[in-house]
C-alpha cells in the first residue's frame, strides 16, 4: 500500500532506530515503502549494558565494529535500508562540573559539516517524509539535540539549489515528524499493568516526565503487530540491551489491547494536513506527482525559511531536567548510562 514512496529515519546511535518508532519503520518497510535508517553516529562511546556480555574481550577490543555488526543485523530484522553519516559519538557527559565534550565529537562539529552530510544522503534517497527528534532531543543527550538541530537545518536546505551546490540535486521532503517518548503510552502502560494486578516499572519514569514539556500527539501510526520485530531489533543490539530487563517483560497482549501504536508529532509539513491523522503519508501529492514536486524549489517567505502548512507549537518551557536527575531510571537494570536510557525509551 506504501508502494513508491520513501521515509527516512535519522537518528543519533545505532539502537536508536530500535527503541524510538522502530515498529512504524518495520511496518511502511514490510508494505513496500522505502524506509532508509541514517545513524548519525557509530556509537563508539557506549557502555556494554548486557551483564551477560560485560568485560568481554572479544567486544571491548573493537567496539565500534561489534555495533556495527548489531546494526546491520536490526536492520535487517526491521526491513530497512542503512546508512552511518559517519560522525563520531560524543558519549553523555556525567559528572559535577559536567566533564567538556570530547574534542570532534559530533556534537561539536560545525553545523554546516553536519548539515551538508545529512543533505547529501537526502538528496541521494530523496525521501518523501523525514523523522527526527524534538528540540529537546527526546531526551537531553548532546547527540539527540544535535540531531534534531541538523536534521531541521538539513530539512530547510535540501530542497534549496543554492545550498550546497554539490551535495545533489536538490530535493525537498514534505513533512517531518518528531519521534520519541510517548509519556501517554506509558501512563496507559502503567495503569493496565495496576489493573492487572502487576508490577509496574513505570512509576518513577511518569513521575520524571512530570517535568518535561507535555509534547503534541498528531499522528498514530497503527503497527502492533510489528512490536515483537521492534523487540527483536532492539535484542540485536546485544551489548546494548539487557534481554532480561523490564521493557521485554510487558506482555505483548496487553501492549496490544493498551497502546497499539506509535506517536508522533508533526513538526513541520509543506502540505495542508488534517489532524489528528493516522499515516506519516497523509496528505501528499499522488505518486504521480510526488517526485516533481520535492524535485521543485519549495516556496520561500522573505526570510527564505520554507512556507509551512503546518508548524507544531513548541511546548512552553518547564524545568529544565538535569541529565543527573535521570540517573538510577532503570531501576535494577544494568542501564546506567546513555544507551540504558534509550532502551528504556523503548515505551516511546
Ligand atoms: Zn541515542
């Protein structure tokens, strides 16, 4: 049904593409869309979280080939197309005073390196639809912010012939989504498990995100039955993942009957939209006139900014959330850094 047309999913870590819209991505990929995962970076400065693989040799010695290995393999579980921009993890800084960000990490790299990267590969797969991070990264890790930094400036420039000359032809993706954590699924979650006389693992992640910006709900992409492939995608990033932790123990019924979708909020679209919608393709052209149209130069304002259809509001500031305070979320998972987290992202 989604024949001919093409999504791409930029990400910051490869795991991410995993635990955030991962079941989305597998779904338009199994319908016959065209589903290309960018990973900004290599993930070299992850931790082993599987207690199973911990110290390791084997893995220690060449981190960044062990997950390229594991990405290559979720990817194929997933059904996606793959690409590495190639910059360089900038890990997730701890401590008091926070330690600087190591040198040529790709948090620190100039914008327009990043962005004519990023360019590139959208002008090389030309995709229809592109989905990234909130301004808050999702969650507050320099490389989620960063991605969301780049893919908006590389989403205002890729249709434009006069940006990067050389990076392709220009191309123009009609809308873009955030993608992440979904704190109303997880209060569902929460509840049904109460309700069904379990244990939840969610009181202390809903009790944390009481102080994060409540993000707009605009779209709900029904693909349940693509969440045990999310799971198997995200257990391929073995040193990632602790197979035993609580994410992989929400009984799939009850994610069915609760929650059965993904959420997204739509950042910005070049197209008149009606929302909420239930199809990251709602409202495009036909196929027939679809590749002509994001070939065209976008309309432009006086400021040269793209002339939106739709532009989501940026939630009013709260509290920022200090990166220390999300320390111990995984409870008694060995999840006690970066990539911990973002397995428990898994919810969004
Ligand atoms: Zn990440």
């Amino acid at each position: 049904m989604s024949e001919g047309l093409r999504l791409m999913a930029v990400h910051a870590h490869p795991d991410d593409e995993s635990s955030k819209g991962a079941a989305s991505t597998a779904m338009y990929a199994a319908s016959g869309a065209e589903v290309m995962v960018v990973s900004c970076t290599g993930g070299e400065r992850g931790d082993v979280l599987n207690p199973r693989l911990q110290h390791a040799p084997e893995i220690e010695r060449d981190m960044p080939e062990v997950r390229r290995r594991e990405m290559a393999a979720a990817a194929r579980i997933l059904g996606v197309q793959h690409t590495w921009l190639g910059f360089v993890d900038s890990g997730l800084p701890e401590g008091d005073p926070l330690p600087p960000l190591p040198h040529g990490c790709f948090a620190l790299e100039p914008l327009e390196v990043t962005t004519e990267a990023l360019v590139r590969v959208i002008r090389d797969f030309r995709p229809h639809v592109l989905t990234t991070y909130d301004e808050n990264g999702g969650y507050p890790h320099p490389d989620h912010i960063m991605t969301h930094t780049v893919s908006m400036s590389a989403f205002e420039a890729a249709g434009d012939p006069l940006a990067y000359p050389h990076a392709g032809p220009p191309w123009q993706p009609q809308k873009l989504y955030y993608s992440g954590f979904s704190p109303q699924r997880l209060r569902k979650l929460h509840q049904a498990m109460l309700d069904a006389g379990m244990e939840s693992p969610f009181l202390e992640w809903i009790e944390r995100m009481s102080t994060w910006p409540e993000r707009a709900i605009h779209t709900h992409i029904a693909c349940s039955d693509y969440f045990e492939v999310r799971d198997e995608a995200l257990r391929a990033h073995a040193t990632q993942v602790d197979p035993d932790g609580h994410w992989f123990k929400i009984p799939m019924d009850l994610q069915h009957r609760v929650h059965p979708s993904e959420d997204y909020e739509l950042a910005r679209s070049l197209v008149p939209v009606e929302l909420p919608e239930d199809d990251l393709f709602a409202g495009l052209a036909p196929l027939t006139e679809l590749e002509e149209v994001c070939a065209r130069p976008p309309e432009r304002d006086g400021d040269g900014k793209l002339l939106l259809a739709h532009r989501s509001q940026v939630p009013p500031p709260v509290e920022q959330v200090e990166v220390e305070q999300l320390d111990g979320a995984a409870g008694d998972d060995a999840a006690d850094d970066d990539a911990g987290r973002e397995q428990e992202e898994q919810a969004s």
